[in-house]
C-alpha cells in the first residue's frame, strides 16, 4: 500500500485516554456536521485479535509485523475495518483489549496502522477520527484537534454505569494500566498536541462537551454540508461496548 498523506484539511482530530468520552462525543460531532467517523483504536484491535488467534506471543515481533502486512497493508481500500470478521463485541473482549497496548507499542504496528488510517482518510474525507496519536502524529496538521480527559475515577465510573457487572476497583486498576502502556510508549505516546483544545469532562455532560466542540469546529470553518451530498460513513462500536 503506498504512503500517500491525504490532506488534513478536513480532519478533525478527538485524541485522549480511555473512557475520556471520545466515541460518544465524536460521534454526536460527525452526526451533527455530517462527517465520517472512524475509531482508529479498531485497527490494532484487529492485529491484537489476529495474534491471538494464530497463538503468536508478543515477543514474536517479525510474525505480528507479518500479519500487519497481509491484513492491513493488503487492504488498498481500507476494507479491513468493515469487515464482518471483526465484530464489536470480538475486538473488545477482556484478552484482546488487555493485549492491545503491547501490539500498540510495536513501532511496525504503528506504521502499518497510520498507513492504512491514511488510505481511509482519503477515500473518506471530511472526517473525524477519534484515538491516542491522531493530532500528534498521524494528522499533526488537522484542522482541529481536541484532547479529551477525565480523571481515573470518573472513567472508571463511566464504564461501571455501562456494564453494570464490573467492580469498580478491576476497572479503575485496568485503566490506569492502560493509560500508563499508551503514556510511556517509546513511539507516538498518548500526549495532548500543542495546539489541541483539551477539554476536562469530569463535570460535564455529554451535551455540554459536544456543545463546546461543535462551536470549535464551527469557528474553523466546518459546518453541515449542503442537502444532496453523499451521506456519510461511520465505523463504530455499538454504545455499549464503547471506549472499553
Ligand atoms: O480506543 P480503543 O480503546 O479501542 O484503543 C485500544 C488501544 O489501541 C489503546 O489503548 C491504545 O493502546 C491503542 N491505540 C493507539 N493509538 C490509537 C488508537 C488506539 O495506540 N490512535
């Protein structure tokens, strides 16, 4: 697949920890101005899948690279990412999402997922693209980027309201494990960009951050587009698996 950066012009980038409100605030963003959605997290999700699956170790690095080249590099349309082999509730079992920060860190993994993050940008412009490493590193030039946070204890929370049969305390240990994996990577770790607008959502409620986001967006130039232009696409999670 060839490394072709598409413009940023039209990406909005939504970059934070787990739990910070990403996907539920991003999504409200791109129905509101008509944008194509894409949670970049589902890629490695895809890898970390596929490893286990064929029993490979996360100290095989040559054979989890390998697979990166058959199953995203291959994808020329980006086609991985709607595949029906990849279910939501698949990719977001407890094995796969405690094993997705080590493939993360694979510097391989990573620019096979940016690559392929590229190609769907391309095809799919207008977009905001919710993760770790979008505004600092896969679109440093976005056109707006935002970086989402709450403190532990309310993403903890969050995730409890959602699945009521977690314990707070395993959840409240499993985010601060993830964070610190994604802050402490040697290569693109979980940090705001410069110029990116963070927003605490600790206290405030859905409606009040996508109010502020939406405003942003609007200031820089984004709005609905006019009445007969293609519909846009959305790759995501159903609410209830969300931002795990
Ligand atoms: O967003 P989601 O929870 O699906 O992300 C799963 C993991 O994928 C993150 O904890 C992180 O390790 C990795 N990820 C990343 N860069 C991104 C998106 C996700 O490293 N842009």
């Amino acid at each position: 697949m060839p490394d072709t950066t598409p413009s940023a012009d039209w990406v909005i980038a939504v970059d934070g920890p787990v739990a910070a409100g990403k996907t539920t605030t991003s999504l409200a963003l791109a129905s509101a101005l008509g944008l194509n959605y894409l949670e970049s997290g589902k890629p490695y999700r895809i890898i970390a899948f596929e490893a286990l699956h064929r029993n490979l170790h996360i100290d095989e690095l040559h054979a989890i690279e390998s697979l990166c080249e058959d199953l995203l590099a291959a994808s020329d349309d980006a086609s991985v990412l709607a595949s029906d082999r990849y279910a939501p509730q698949a990719l977001r079992l407890r094995p796969i999402t405690a094993l997705v920060p080590l493939v993360a860190r694979i510097p391989g993994v990573r620019q096979h997922v940016t690559r392929l993050i590229h190609r769907w940008a391309a095809l799919h412009p207008r977009c905001i693209i919710e993760g770790r490493d979008i505004g600092t590193t896969v679109f440093p030039a976005a056109r707006v980027k935002f970086y989402l946070t709450a403190t532990p204890g309310v993403r903890a929370e969050r995730r409890v309201r959602q699945e009521p049969g977690l314990a707070y305390q395993a959840i409240l240990h499993d985010i601060m494990r993830r964070d610190y994996a994604d802050m402490t990577r040697a290569v693109a770790p979980l940090t705001p960009a410069d110029d990116a607008t963070e927003i605490d959502t600790s206290d405030l409620t859905i409606e009040q951050v996508v109010h502020r986001m939406t405003t942003m967006c609007r200031k820089r130039g984004i709005e609905q587009p006019a009445a007969g232009t293609e519909a846009p696409r959305q790759l995501a999670t159903p609410p209830s698996t969300q931002d795990t």
